[in-house]
C-alpha cells in the first residue's frame, strides 16, 4: 500500500510503499478514504508534538473510511462500518489498524471527508467553550486565528451558543470566512490594534487562543474581570508568559486544552462533546470548511498549505 510518513523525526516525510498492515488484538483495520490534516502533523514532522511514536511513522491523525477487519479478541466496530478515528498517527495511508475504542461510527449522511475535517477541529472547540469555558449565551467570544482549522469551528460553535463573536484572522479573504462561519465582528490581525478594537466592543468575556504570542498578550489585555482565556496552541510560535498578579487582580481564568489528553483521563467527555456534534451536524446545523483537497500523492503539498497558512479551514487529504 502506499502511505505518507517520517523515517525519522526532523527529515522531510516522503511517500512510502509498506505492506498492508493486520490488526492485532483490540484493533481494527480501516479502509482509509480520506485524513484531515492538522497543524499538530506539522510539530510530529518537527519532533515537537507532545507524543513522540518511535519512527518510522505515518503521518495523519484523523482518517475516516470503512472497517475491512478486526483483530483478534475484538467485538466491533463491525467489517463495513464507517467511522472516523481519532489515531495520532497512521491516518496518512491507503489501510490502517487503529484501537477499537478510537473509532467513532459516522451516520451514512456524512461524506468521508467531512467526517475527516470534523472530529478534532468541532471537538477542540466544543470542548474548549462548553466544558472549560462554560461560554454562555449573552457573552462576547473573542476568536484568534479565526479562520484556521480550529478557529472557524470555534466561531461556528461560539455563535450556535449564543455568543456574541469577535474573529480576529490576517487577511480579507480568511475575514470573509470567518463571517460566514457566523461572526458578528471582525478584526485584521495583521494590521489592527487588537486590544483597542476589542476595548471598543465592549471586552472579551471569552478568548479562544490557538496562536500565542503578542496576540495573546493583547488579547489577555482586552479581557473582563471574571474573564475565561482557553489556550489551545502556539500557531505563532511564541509561547506567552502570564503575570500572576494580573491574573489576580483581573479575576481572569487562564486554562489550557489538549483535546487529545482527555482520551486518557476522561475519554467520556470526549464521547459526550461528539455525540452532541454529530447530532447538530445531522440537524444540518454544522458544516466543515474544507479549502482544500488533494490525493495522497500530493500530501507533502497539503501540509505546506498549513505551514504557510494558505488554507482556511481544514486541508483533506483523498485517498
């Protein structure tokens, strides 16, 4: 079969011919249709991801298809089941074998790649303003690089809660989606000072930060008393540093979430925020953002598009 992966961490991945894998106990094989790229691919390619698998690996840590076998010792998902799968790696590749408690079955109304753009972008940010933030209707959401793969979720799901939206992207075609995805307010990374423009709406009552850096800095600057801040990740490539005191006087909360860490401590949080996810895509009410697709043979091309920011919502690798 063919697959995209590392021989070792730090060198440029390459598409690789591997023998088709057989599912050992507990696992599944999937048939892979189509992986979502995320921009934690990029840190595994570096060695910067917080899990670090011995390489070789492939790449790809959302693929969705159809099981084509079990291992032994495994009850289901049963052969011919769609799902997606949350696998941290392997996604990459034309067949993978993933633990069977990884694999979330997909109503048939949802197309493979859809399902391959949904599951950690919609749960990152589900989780992140329902179960950490406690977000509530009335209250300003403040989204930065809001027209990422997270950040479009996040402001799809702040305004479906009843938020009202503040977007900060660089850029006006990444505003415009940001937009449509929802927002009521719209602010240019690039150019604006962001702590003055969102002193002027009123503050953020919530922050939703994937970027780091000065961003966070203004943003944290721009929050009300009694305000939450969610850090998600470091786009920027600047990790801030917080000041104690100001985290005290402001009565502000700064949290932080690994979508993935909860697989291990609370894997019933993740499966309840899915169950809700899937159910508001059923009712038509979410929508992945999908800028790009392209076949395994170009994925080298798909992860550059994240790397240099170009894409706008989520990049989804076809097989």
């Amino acid at each position: 079969m063919h697959a995209f992966g590392l021989r070792a961490y730090g060198q440029a991945p390459e598409l690789l011919d591997l023998p088709v894998p057989d599912p050992g106990p507990g696992e599944v094989r999937v048939r892979i249709a189509a992986c979502g790229l995320n921009f934690a691919d990029l840190l595994m390619i570096d060695g910067k991801y917080q899990e670090r698998p011995e390489p070789p690996l492939t790449l790809g840590m959302e693929p969705a298809g159809r099981v084509d076998a079990l291992g032994p010792d495994t009850d289901g998902p049963a052969v011919g089941t769609r799902v997606v799968v949350h696998g941290n790696t392997g996604g990459l590749a034309e067949f993978g074998c993933f633990p069977a408690a990884r694999c979330l079955p997909i109503p048939d109304a949802m197309p493979f790649d859809h399902a391959a753009a949904f599951q950690i972008a919609y749960g990152t940010s589900h989780v992140a303003l329902d179960h950490k933030a406690r977000l509530r209707p009335g209250e300003t959401l403040l989204v930065l690089g809001a027209a990422g793969g997270v950040g479009l979720t996040a402001v799809e799901i702040g305004k479906r809660m009843g938020a009202r939206v503040i977007a900060c992207a660089r850029g006006a075609d990444k505003l415009a989606a940001a937009r449509a995805a929802g927002a009521d307010h719209l602010i240019d990374g690039g150019s604006a000072d962001l702590r003055a423009e969102v002193k002027a709406l009123g503050g953020a009552d919530v922050v939703y930060d994937p970027v780091g850096g000065d961003q966070f800095d203004a943003a944290f600057r721009a929050t009300n008393p009694d305000g939450r801040i969610v850090v998600i990740g470091f786009a920027s490539g600047k990790v801030p540093q917080i000041a104690a005191n100001h985290l005290l006087v402001k009565n502000i909360s700064v949290m932080g979430l690994y979508w993935g860490g909860y697989q291990k401590f609370r894997p019933d949080v993740l499966t309840g925020s899915l169950e809700t996810l899937v159910g508001w895509y059923a009712e038509g009410g979410l929508r992945p953002h999908i800028s790009h697709h392209l076949p395994l043979a170009r994925a080298g091309e798909a992860l550059e598009l994240l790397r240099s920011r170009q894409s706008t919502g989520k990049v989804v690798v076809t097989l």
